[in-house]
C-alpha cells in the first residue's frame, strides 16, 4: 500500500469514526469521497439510474446507521461500503425479480378468462368486472389504492410514481405489488 493509499484508508476511517459520534459534516464528507465511486459499481449491477440512486440512498443511510460497526482490522473504509451497497443491491434486485413474477402470473392469469363473443355479453361482463374490481379496490389499504390506481389507470411508470409521491421506487414496486396481490385475493373470493 502506498502511502497515499494509507493517508486515505486512515482519513476515511476517522470519517467513519466521526460518524458512529453523529457528526453529520464527516458524513457528507464521506459521501463526497465514497459516493461516485459507489454510484457507478451500483449502476453497473441495477442498469437503471434511478435504481441506483435509491440503493445509494439506502446504502448511505444504511453506512449512517451502522457506522460504529466499522472494524478496521476487517477491511478499508471503502471495501466495506462497497459490500454495504453490494448487499443492498442484491437486495434490490432480489425484490425487482419476485416483482417481474409477480406481474407475469398474474398476466397468465387474466389472459385465461373466458372471452365472450355477444357484444352486449361482453359489454356487461366488462361493467361487472369493472365494478368487482372497484369494489375491491376499497378493501385494498389507501397507499396501495393509490400506487396501483397511478400504474394502471393513469398509466404512470413506476419511477414517475415513485416521483409523485416522494417515495422510493423501491417502496413504490412494493405497495404495486401488494395491491395486486390483495387485489388478486378479493377478486377470487367475490368469484
């Protein structure tokens, strides 16, 4: 290690210690050595931008939160966030996967409902199962309601979701998720 490497393995590390104490300057210190570097492993995982800004967040808070945990002897200053924002990243991609299953079952399921040939037939199963689904829209809870209303009758992507409600995309996937779950459950037992 070079001695340069060394000055920066120690200045990081009383940031990290400064920051187990609570002093909010050493941590925005670190986030301006630790942050580009971090971005661009996290995006080169996620792929997406906005991704990889939430699991920066969350790795951040994450560093923010544990930072008393730091053990030198274990690792440099940097080799440990970067397992931090790996793991999160991990995490992420973990929750995005169940997510596209999700969507994809319940695809496979809608796409097995009878189709009706009469127009009118057609035209009130579609006022009932619209009415079905609005009434258990009700039953699903309010931030759900409003995640799902915003993906699938306003026609919003999640990351401008996400952006409306000042959440992240991470918690916006989710509530979409368990909306549709809910949702799914409601809907099969009025069936």
């Amino acid at each position: 290690m070079t001695p340069a490497q060394q000055s920066d393995r120690q200045i990081d590390a009383q940031l990290l210690a400064r920051i187990a104490a609570g002093d909010e300057a050493a941590f925005g210190a670190l986030y301006d050595r630790f942050s580009p570097g971090l971005y661009s492993f996290v995006l080169k995982m996620t792929r997406d931008e906005k991704e990889a800004e939430d699991v920066l967040q969350e790795g951040f808070a994450h560093i923010w939160r544990r930072a008393s945990t730091y053990d030198p002897a274990r690792s440099s200053p940097f080799t440990w966030a970067v397992m931090i924002l790996r793991n999160k990243t991990i995490d992420r991609l973990r929750v995005r996967q169940r997510f596209d299953r999700t969507i994809e079952k319940a695809t496979v399921e809608f796409s097995h409902f009878p189709e009706v040939d009469d127009a009118a037939a057609g035209e009130a199963a579609r006022r009932d199962e619209g009415a079905r689904v609005r009434s258990a829209l009700t039953q699903i809870p309010a931030e759900q309601k409003q995640a799902v209303e915003l993906a699938f009758f306003s026609g919003l992507t999640h990351e401008q979701i996400a952006e409306k409600l000042g959440a992240p995309l991470g918690t916006i996937k989710a509530r979409i998720r368990r909306g549709l779950l809910k949702l799914r459950e409601f809907l099969e037992e009025v069936a």
